[in-house]
C-alpha cells in the first residue's frame, strides 16, 4: 500500500472530525449532538489502526480499538437514557431544557 | 486492494458527513451505521481483522439499535423538529467549512515539509492479539468491565419506573 493511501485517510479523518465536532456545536438535538461525537470517534478509530498499521504493530492497535469501541458503546447508551429522560420531561430532546433541571 | 480503501474511505466521509447533515433522526442513525460498515472493511484490509468484526457487530448493529430505539419512543411531528431545533438553517454551512477545511488539509499535506512515516515491517503476527490483550494490555481489560457495570448502572438508574 502507498504512503498516497494513508495520506489519503488521514486527510479525511480529519474532515471527518471537523464534521462530527460542528454537528456537536451548531445543533440542539441530543441524539444529534451523540451522532456529532459519533462520527469523530470513527476517525479517531481508523487514525489508531492507521498507526498501527505504519509501526507494523496491528495487535496493539486492536487492543486500543477495542477499548475506543466499548467505551462508544457505553457513552450511547447513557446518553440515548438522558435522551429518552429528557423527551419524557419536556417533550422534545432539546439540551437547552437541560438548564431547567434542578440542581 | 487500495481500490477498496478508496471507495470505502469515500462512501465513509459521504455517509459520516450525511449523519450529521440529515434532518431525518432514521436517516442520520442509518448513514452512521454504514459510515462504521466502511471502517469496518478499511480495518479488514488494513490486517485488523478483530477490531474490524467488532466495529461492524458493534458499531455498525448495536449503536444502531440503540439509536432507532430512542428514535421509536419518541415521537415528534417532522413539521415540529424544525421548528424545535433549525437544523436546516444551523447545518448549510457545513459543506462550506469542509471544502475550506479540505483545500488546507490538502495544501499542507502537499508540501514539501509534510512526510509520513515509511511503513515498518510487521512486528507480531496477527493471531497474537489475544497474548497482547491478556498480557500486556491487562488494565484495559479490567477498564473496559468498569465502563461496562458503570454504563448498565447508568441505564438502570435512568429507566426507572418512577414511583
């Protein structure tokens, strides 16, 4: 594989990042803002394979993928229960409601 | 193989991009799940082959799920989100900062200052992923089970029925 292929994604990693982090800023939708996060996770992702694959160590980055990919999973499924809590309250999944909570 | 890498890469920045553009909660939770398909198959080709299968079950199925789930129990009229959110308005400068934002990556890449690393030789075969993970990557193991109780605590807590 040519160094053009790995220039290549990391160029759109990168992009990939800027999407995923003006999702995460120019909307209000929760479950917008965890696809936001979502989509910059993914370059983060292939950025470690991507090392891994250049220091001719696959086995370790794996062992970092793994762990990036349980932890998505987890930070999903708390924030779709914040989601889903937030609809229940105020009838919308807007985060600005979030300023009206107690505490 | 590189031809696949291409097309992949492609179809994962179009999908990832649509994700966060489409006003469709269904759609953009779809276009994610083929964006992590697309990484999936890079990985494969690339010779991670474990974190490929578990970023197409993972990612690819059970974020999904978990997405449509929360998109199922809610139920707001499409008329209603834009007015809720303005979406629509907020995103249209997305393909803008991302032409701007590729036109510099692409300039810095093509100078003559910029140069990736030469690909080294394949330290560890490939089936030693397991040694790697229960030996020298133990506390991730231990880590990853915290995350794990902390995450399905969370998810109880969150669910529960309220008195």
């Amino acid at each position: 594989m040519n160094a053009f292929v790995e220039t290549a994604m990391l160029v759109v990693g990168f992009l990939l990042i800027i999407a995923g982090c003006y999702g995460l800023i120019r909307t209000y939708h929760l479950l917008k803002i965890v696809i936001g996060v979502e989509v910059a996770m993914k370059a983060v992702t292939m950025f470690i394979i991507l090392a891994g694959f250049i220091n001719g160590k696959a086995a370790l980055a794996q062992t970092f993928v793994i762990t990036v990919i349980v932890i998505e999973v987890v930070v999903a499924v708390v924030a779709v229960g914040i989601a889903i809590n937030l609809y229940h309250n105020y009838g919308s999944m807007d985060v600005r409601n979030l300023r009206k909570l107690k505490g | 193989m590189e031809a696949v890498v291409y097309i992949c890469l492609g179809l994962m920045f179009i999908f990832g991009v649509l994700a966060v553009m489409l006003r469709s909660m269904l759609k953009s939770a779809i276009a994610l799940a083929v964006a992590s398909a697309m990484l999936g198959i890079i990985m494969y080709v690339l010779g991670s082959v474990w974190a490929a299968m578990f970023e197409i079950s993972v990612c690819s199925g059970l974020i999904t799920v978990i997405f449509i789930s929360a998109i199922s129990l809610s139920n707001t009229d499409k008329k209603d989100l834009a007015k809720l959110y303005e979406d629509k308005e907020r995103m249209a400068f997305l393909p803008a900062v991302l032409i701007i934002s590729g036109v510099v990556l692409l300039l810095v890449v093509t100078s003559p200052v910029f140069s990736l690393p030469a690909v080294a030789p394949v330290a560890e075969a490939a089936d030693t992923l397991r040694e790697t993970l229960w030996t020298h990557r133990q506390a991730d193991i231990w880590g990853q089970a915290m995350v794990i109780i902390t995450g399905a605590l969370t998810v109880v807590a969150l669910f529960k029925e309220r008195e």
